[in-house]
C-alpha cells in the first residue's frame, strides 16, 4: 500500500510533466476507466507507439474474429495512435503498474482471457500475476538483451519461475539457458 501511494505521487508529478493525462492516471493504479464488455477480453500491451503500430495487423485479425480487444500502452503518444487508428473499436487503458494490487485490481475488473505483449521488458509480477490465474501469455516481441540476461541470472530461481510462465517465441537460446 505505501508502494501504490508513493506511486500515486510519482504518476501526479509525471501529469505535471505531460507524461501522463490528468484525468486517467489513475488506470496506472489499475482502476478502470471504462466497463469491462465482452465474453472474453483479449488483453494486447504495446510498450509504446512502435509497439502499438507492430500490432495493428494483428488486432485488425482479432477485430474480424470478433474477439473483445483490450489495449494498454504505457505512453500519452501511444495511447493517442490507438485512438486515432482505432477509434472507439477496441477498448483503450494505460497499462498498470507492476505492482502486485494494483495488477489484481486491473485483472479482476477485466478478467481476461489472454495476455499478447509487445514490448521487450520483462515486467515480473504481471507474469506472475496472469499465471497464478493461468490465464495464457504471448509475447510477439520478447527479447533479452546480453545486459538483462547477465542480470536474470543473479537471480535464476527467480527466472526460473518467470520465464516457464511464457510461451518463448524470441530469443530462444538465451531464454531457455535461464530457465
């Protein structure tokens, strides 16, 4: 809880610098900003605008199967690509902290079917989250760069557990030497 306070400051100082918007800041701390709608909700996370663009094909493919699409991006510029490309069609809110309520409060408003990421960071508890829900995960965009992996190797029981979570579909050998 003081984590998610600190944080609530944090995001109000990043409103300040444009970095966020005034009114839906609060999606950050996974209060919804819209009505959960739809059987089943298709959660895709774009890291920011070069993400949400390499997803347009793949969203356009789910809108004509009829999937209900939930969209989180972490930037302004982001989220304003995805208006402009998709309008009111698919449902929009900035993707929530990797804090363990904040992503319990956002999964259980939106109870999701399925996770497809693109982005490249790996954020833990968002996949512990959606695997303690066994609710299955996809990244169209998963890498590991020498750094990180030097770095996830200082913790490898950790990896472990993140990493077996996964569908690996980017950079196998790196990934499967952790886990």
């Amino acid at each position: 809880m003081l984590l998610q306070s600190f944080m609530r400051l944090v995001l109000l100082y990043r409103v300040r610098q444009g970095k966020e918007e005034k009114k839906r800041y609060k999606e950050r701390l996974g209060y919804a900003s819209l009505r959960r709608v739809g059987e089943k909700v298709v959660w895709l996370h774009a890291a920011s605008v070069g993400e949400t663009a390499a997803l347009v094909p793949l969203i356009n493919f789910l809108k004509a199967k009829s999937f209900t699409l939930l969209l989180t991006t972490g930037t302004v510029t982001a989220a304003a690509f995805a208006k402009n490309r998709f309008g009111n069609e698919i449902m929009h809110q900035y993707a929530p902290l990797d804090i363990k309520g904040v992503l319990e409060r956002f999964l259980d408003h939106w109870r999701v079917s399925l996770s497809i990421v693109c982005e490249s960071e790996v954020w833990p508890q968002r996949i512990m989250q959606l695997a303690e829900r066994r609710i299955p995960q996809i990244w169209v965009n998963a890498s590991l760069s020498e750094r990180s992996y030097k770095n996830w190797l200082k913790r490898k029981n950790f990896a472990q557990f993140i990493y077996l979570s996964l569908i690996h579909i980017s950079e196998p050998t790196r990934l499967r030497r952790i886990s």
